[in-house]
C-alpha cells in the first residue's frame, strides 16, 4: 500500500529557504518509500525567476508539488485567505490518494493539520520550527498594544498548545526549545514526543575539499579582494533579527591593527543601506562589500571569509532558533563568531571549539584576544549536529513511528 504524505508549506519552494530547508529533507525520505504531495506558498517574482527549477528537481524525485500563490495584503486577511486555499487543496488530495500523514512545517500549516486530525482522523506531524506567534511579537510584526494583534497573538499562543498535545510528533530546531515547552503548564509530558532537528546542511556540498583554487582565485580578483587581506563575512539576509549595527561596530573595533581589513556581506540586501549605516558609525566606505550569490555558489563566495559573523537579537522567541547559516559556515570550515542567548547556536560552538561566543551584555563592548577555533573538530560538529543524512534519519524515524505502528 503507498504511504501518501502530504507536505504544508508556507514557504516558497522557489525561495532559498524551500531549497535548502525543505526539499533536500522530502528527497531523502523518497528514498525510504514514501509519496510526497508538497504544497507551497510562493511570492509571484521568485515564482517567475526559479519556477523550472523547483519542477525539474520534484520530477527527477518524483515530488507531486502544488504551488499556490502567497497572499500578502491585506494584513491578516490575506493569511485566512491563504489557509482557506491550503484547505481546498488539502481536501481534493486526501480524497484522491487517502493521506497517512500531513507534515505541517510551522503554525499556519498546523491549523490545516489539526483540522484533518479532528474531522478526518489523518495524524500530522507539527514542524513548528521556532515560537512563530512570539517571533511576531518580539519582531515588532505584531504589536500588542493593537487589540486585534493581541486577539491573534492570543488565538495562535491558544492553538500552539493544541498543537503539541494534539499532533502525532512534534519537531524543535534546539534543544532549548524543548526544554522550554517542557516547562509550560500540562506539556511535561511530551518528552518523548518531541525531536531535535536543527536547521541541517547537505555537507557534501558546503565542503572545502569541493572548492576550485582557480575559481576562487577567479572570484578574488573580480571582488578585487587580496589573498592574504582580512575578510570578516556574513551571509544571508539582514531581517528582524540581525544586528547590523552592532556588527559592523565589532567589525570596527576588532580591525583596527588589521591592514586593510573587509567587511563582505554576501547577501540580496541593497547594498547602499549597509553602506550607509557603516558610514553612520564611522567605517570608511572601501571597508564595506556587499555583493549577492546564487545558493549553489555560497560555498564558493563563504570560501573569502577569514572570519565569519552573525548578531541576532537574544528574544525569548529565539530560544527556538537554529540559524542555517551556522552549519554551512562550520561544514565549510570557517571560524564563528556569535552572540550567546540564541537556541544551541553557543552551545554547539564552544563544544566543537568553533569560534567565539560573545557574551549577550558584552555584544555593545567586547574585544577578541584569541579565538579558540579547531577547523577538524568543527567540520566534524557540523557533519555530526547539522548533517542532512541525520536530519532525514531523525524524520524517518518519526514518520515510521506514526504511519507504520
């Protein structure tokens, strides 16, 4: 009999994240006999940019994929409107191929999966990745003062405990994470219920050993970046959560005996707003490089750093955070250097001696000495902690828990 598995997504596969985050996982577990019918939220522009993409890899892995498209205004309303569509589509396949189980990634696919649970009996698995009603609140996305924010801040922090007691599995990014539900009123008993799945890295290709000497030597001189100049680097999108400011003030105050030190942003940001921030806290605009990559072309770009960083602000929510960045960063062998109070991430470097952890009330102050970095442990760690094989392993056993006993 096939095992139909109905993936919700409220993320684009067509964005970096779909690519990295979501289907590398749904390709390992094909392989374990499972169908998989993924549906997707995508924004129309990358649609457009990366839909033949997406298409060809569900394909060759023989992925059943639904993109539907993101509703962003009105407010709120475009998001009842979006779970009224996910529910249609939800309906028209659980009638077509009877479904043995939904994977919900995140809240709003949640509440299709308890849905189905309650009227359907269809169990589903609650990826909650991360406190998503509190990463509104402390994102400043949802204030409380406004009384229908506090009604939906309310109503989700209602489902979110209907959401752990009444899923069939549930999956944490950090170890924290669990430890901190663990602690919420009537939900001690969910120890076993609860995995740890961290946002993992295929290592096979954030590898070192992968990269082309020519290439990157290539990459240099069009970035016109020496090879013996000091390159502190970030990846990714600046957000909510990353402090840029208090990025480029460490990056200003720990260069300062450096010859011709860089601070290289590879990122979709627009470059003139990081520019001009560092020139608010008086960095020299030849100091500053922002340029973008493509995903597959990170491990190369990542290859420039001496040094990487990453600030995020320490909110109660981000107890539940696993950067992706981190175990790219540690799979291709780059020194880290982050804030404490963020899910495991510190906890994970100090254990693999991947860089340095910077203390939450020394951020505005703190002076490197000595970075205490082992390049082998620290690949090691990310294989170990990060792999993808043990990511895929982790939700097979979850998925044969549920849909085989």
């Amino acid at each position: 009999m096939d095992k139909h598995i109905l993936y919700l997504s409220y993320d684009g596969m067509t964005d970096p994240l779909g690519q990295s985050q979501v289907l590398p996982y749904i390709i390992g577990l094909t392989k374990a006999g499972y169908s998989f019918h993924l549906v997707s939220f995508e924004k129309p522009d990358r649609y457009h940019q990366n839909r033949t993409t997406i298409e060809a890899i569900c394909k060759e892995h023989n992925i059943d994929w639904h993109p539907l498209k993101y509703t962003k205004r009105p407010p709120l309303l475009s998001t009842v409107w979006d779970v009224f569509k996910m529910k249609k589509v939800t309906k028209e396949l659980h009638k077509k191929y009877t479904l043995s189980l939904i994977h919900c990634r995140s809240y709003i696919s949640a509440l299709i999966g308890l849905s189905f649970k309650r009227n359907y009996k269809v169990p589903f698995l609650f990826d909650m990745r991360g406190f998503w009603a509190d990463e509104r609140v402390d994102g400043g996305l949802w204030n409380l003062k406004n009384p229908i924010y506090k009604k939906v801040y309310q109503y989700f922090k209602r489902k979110e405990v209907q959401f752990f007691k009444e899923s069939d599995h549930v999956i944490s990014l950090t170890s924290n994470g669990k430890k901190e539900i663990l602690t919420w009123k009537g939900l001690g008993f969910l120890e076993d219920k609860i995995s740890v799945i961290p946002c993992c890295v295929d290592t096979n290709k954030f590898n070192p050993a992968l990269i082309d000497a020519e290439e990157l030597d290539n990459l240099r001189q069009k970035l016109n970046i020496k090879s013996n100049q000091y390159v502190l680097g970030y990846v990714g999108s600046i957000g909510t959560w990353y402090m840029l400011d208090e990025m480029l003030t460490f990056f200003k105050r720990n260069t300062e005996s450096k010859l011709n030190p860089l601070f290289l942003f590879i990122s979709k940001e627009d470059p003139q707003y990081i520019i001009n921030r560092a020139k608010s806290i008086g960095l020299d605009e030849k100091s500053i490089l922002v340029t973008s990559a493509m995903h597959h072309e990170v491990p190369l770009f990542m290859s420039l750093f001496t040094c990487s960083i990453f600030f995020i602000l320490p909110a109660y929510s981000k107890k539940a955070s696993s950067p992706t960045k981190q175990g790219e960063l540690m799979s291709m062998g780059i020194p880290l250097i982050c804030n404490d109070g963020v899910g495991d991430t510190g906890d994970i470097v100090r254990k693999y001696n991947a860089g340095c952890v910077v203390p939450v009330n020394s951020i505005h102050d703190f002076i490197i000495e000595d970075i205490e970095f082992d390049r082998k442990n620290t690949m090691l760690g990310a294989k170990k902690y990060f792999g993808l094989d043990y990511g895929v392993a982790t939700f097979l056993k979850a998925y044969n828990k549920i849909v085989i006993e």
